[in-house]
C-alpha cells in the first residue's frame, strides 16, 4: 500500500479588505473590542460576482503551478465547504470544469471548519486505496454570504477565501508517510454550538462552549495525532490550526507542546474562513519561507458538528 504526499499549495483571497474600523462604522464595536477578544484586525470579503467556486478554482491553478502539473493531470478532486448554496452542480465539479479537467472523480466534503483536514485524509486514503493517484484538495468558503452583518458577535470574526493543496502518491514513503494517520471524531450531543441554519442559511455559534471545548478537550487530541506519526511535539516545526480566533489558537498551540514549532496565525489578517483557513495559512507560510520542505507540520481542524481532525504533514 503506497503512501501518499502533499507536493504544492496555493491560495486565493478576495481584493476587499475590511478592518476592523470598517465594522465599527457598521455595528456597535470598536478595533479595540475585536482584537482583545478575537486578535483579527482584518478579513477579506467577497463581492456578490466571486462564487465559492471561483475562489477554489484560483487557489487550485496556483496549486498547480507550483506542482508543474496541468489541471488533466489530477484524477480526485476534493472541495471541502459548507457555504455552496446550490445541491447541484458541486463545488468540486463546477471546479473541474473551470479548469478544464479530464474526468477527475469529483466530491464535496462540508464538515465545516474542519473539512480540509477531513478532505486531506480521504485523498490520502484514496490514493493508498489505489483509487487515484493525483489529487486536488481544497478548502473554501464565502462566509460573508452566510454571516449576519448586524450581528455583532458572529460578523467580527469571519472572512472568505480559498486554499488549496495538490497530493500524489508516494511509493517509497517507507515507514514515514509524507500524509501521516489522521485522528478524527466529533462531540454529537454538542453540535448545535456551531449551527448554519434557515433560509437563507445564517451563521451562529455559542462562543463560550466552542472556547472551552477547543482550549480544553483538543491538546490531547493534537498531541494523540503527533503519537501517530511517531513524532514528539517537540519535533514540530510548524502547527496549523484552523483559524478561529487568536485566543483559541494560542493556547491550545501552547498546551500541545509544540515548544520548536512556528505557529501560523494568520487569522490576524484572514478572520476566521471555515474550511480555507488551514490550507491558506500553510500555503503563506510556505511562500514565506517559514518552513522547511521536508519538515513535520501538524494540520488540526475543528469546530463545527463540534468535529476535529488532524495530521502530520512532510512541508512541501
């Protein structure tokens, strides 16, 4: 059974920026009050002629660029989001044809905030499976479609944009694959904390409960998944968690363990964008030069459904 690598990244994010003065002038809240509970100054928005699929397709022809690869090349296309507001045609598929694909097997994943992870593992799965071979995995969502601007609360923290990933076989992976084992599970009895619900779909969440549960339950988890890869914490040299908020994001990364680690952050300039937050803060610290190829990086989701799911990655 052949193991499989992540080979390329890309990402996209709308050209409107909206800081946290914007908001002010829009809702009873201040920069002050943003960055003290949530450390996001800005979020980019996009406008009502970027679809969720537009967004994806760029994040995937930049994937595929760094990868020397064509788009006829890949045979699975992943999308994970929870913002495609049509059944039919799926994000992946609509994907596929903006760019021109063969007959890739096309899917969407919607496990919200956690969906990229949970798409990286079943890419990986396919192609030990044997089922494919080059995949494409994407992450991407429009949350300002389904954020309410009135609400202060919810409105603050969310931004849209695209990230994407191009992973192949790896045949000589030997005993470390460069997509370690994925730890995945969920807390059913407490997913209503995160809802997206009604017509049109509306975002909600109950702040307190996701904070104590992702601050509490998950450095374990994180830590399990680094047991898996056969690592330590300690070996880390980077960790990407999904970005909800810097006051979530700092401490869990802190009780991992992950004391050598450089922690992507990027919800400071991003918000908070569901399944697109993990690719693209990967994707930035890759072009930055953050990173090493070759070195181990943990990908951690979580949020809604309340679902997590993480992996140890080989850098690009």
């Amino acid at each position: 059974m052949t193991g499989s690598r992540v080979v390329a990244l890309g990402h996209y994010q709308p050209a409107k920026v909206l800081t946290n003065h914007d908001l002010a002038g829009m809702v009873d809240t201040s920069d002050e009050w943003i960055t003290s509970r949530v450390g996001i100054r800005t979020r980019h928005v996009g406008g009502p002629d970027e679809p969720v699929d537009e967004m994806a397709a760029h994040a995937a022809a930049k994937a595929l660029a760094a990868a020397g690869m064509q788009p006829g090349d890949i045979d699975l296309v992943l999308v994970a989001t929870s913002t495609a507001i049509d059944r039919s045609p799926s994000m992946s598929a609509r994907v596929a044809a903006r760019l021109g694909m063969g007959s890739p097997a096309v899917m969407d994943i919607n496990v919200v905030c956690s969906g990229f992870t949970h798409a990286l593992a079943t890419a990986d799965h396919a192609i030990r499976a044997g089922s494919a071979t080059r995949a494409l995995v994407i992450g991407a969502d429009k949350m300002g479609d389904i954020v309410d601007w009135t609400d202060r609360t919810t409105c603050v923290l969310m931004g849209d944009g695209a990230g994407a990933a191009v992973v192949t076989a790896d045949p000589d992976a030997g005993d470390r694959p460069g997509i370690g084992p994925v730890l995945w599970g969920s807390v059913p009895e407490m997913g209503n904390a995160v809802r997206i619900e009604g017509t049109p779909p509306r975002f909600a969440q109950e702040g307190q409960a996701v904070y104590r549960w992702a601050t509490t339950q998950l450095p374990p988890i994180a830590r399990r998944v680094c047991e898996r890869a056969g690592i330590t914490p300690e070996d880390l040299a980077a960790v990407v968690l999904h970005q909800a908020n810097l006051r979530i994001i700092e401490p869990v990364a802190k009780r991992i363990g992950a004391v050598n680690a450089v922690v992507a952050r990027d919800v400071v300039d991003s918000g908070n964008t569901s399944a697109a937050s993990i690719p693209m803060a990967l994707s930035k610290l890759v072009e930055r030069g953050e990173v090493v190829s070759g070195a181990p990086v943990l990908l951690f989701g979580f949020g809604g459904n309340l679902s997590y799911a993480g992996q140890v990655i080989s850098c690009p």
